[in-house]
C-alpha cells in the first residue's frame, strides 16, 4: 500500500505555463527554475511524478521536493516559486578599507610597553580605545589580518 500525500500539487492553466515559461526561458535563480521543475512534474494534472523520481531527475534531495509540496499547498503559488525572503539578511561588511588599513598599521607598529608581541586581544582592545571602531570582535580582528597575509 502506497502511502497518501498529505500535500497535493494542483496547478491552474494559468500556473502550469507560468511555470513552463520560467522553465523555457530559464529566468530567475537556479533555484526558482529547479521549483517550477517540480512542481510540474508533481502536479497531479500533469506528469504526477513521484518524489524520489522528481528528486533523481533534478539533483535535490527528497526532502526538497516534499517542501517545496508543503509551501505550495500552506503558502501558495508564489511563495512556493520564489521562496520566502530572509528575515535577517546577511550582514554587511563590518570595517571599511580605512579601519582596516588603521588596525593592520597599529599591528605592525610596536606593541605597548609591557608585552613582547601582538595578542589577538590586546590588538582588539588597543583598536577600541584608539577609537579606530566603537566595537569589534577577536575574529574579525583575526580576519582582517589574515587577508592582508
């Protein structure tokens, strides 16, 4: 006995050549064309694919396909087509060119009095009382020096 889908695909005329167009014209991302890919194929009034064959056809993971099923069916068309948007979009680059360019000046400069050479976090403390950034972590500190090696 096959297991029922609790999330069925049924997709409109309208829908079905919005999908195909996405698909013909490869518009988008990559990852709105290999959608549109699956909802076709797992739409009931069409191909009717299963998982695992839609999964095979197009390098996803099961998982994918069954997700990209549920959001069509709670979230609806569009949602299921270009994903949700982030809530918090990746975070911009935290020093510019000339903080960089003060901290890797003040490591190569002498360390204060008292220590023999650099630590990551005497340089971070030294930074933030020169007033060079408000505030920074060790690991960009670390990172800023890494890329200029």
């Amino acid at each position: 006995m096959m297991p029922v889908k609790k999330y069925v695909v049924r997709l409109s005329e309208k829908e079905r050549s919005s999908l195909k167009q996405i698909i013909k014209t490869l518009s988008g991302s990559s990852q709105k064309v290999r959608r549109a890919h699956i909802l076709l194929m797992a739409d009931v009034g069409g191909p009717g694919w299963t998982d695992a064959q839609i999964a095979e056809a197009f390098g996803c993971q099961r998982r994918t396909v069954e997700n990209v099923r549920r959001t069509l069916v709670e979230g609806g068309f569009d949602l299921a087509l270009n994903g949700k948007k982030r809530k918090h979009p990746p975070r911009t680059k935290i020093l510019d060119g000339e903080q960089e360019a003060k901290i890797i000046a003040t490591r190569l400069g002498q360390p204060p009095s008292g220590y023999a050479n650099w630590s990551l976090r005497l340089l971070t403390d030294t930074v933030i009382e020169l007033g060079i950034v408000e505030s920074v972590s060790k690991e960009t500190v670390r990172r800023t020096l890494k890329k200029t090696t």
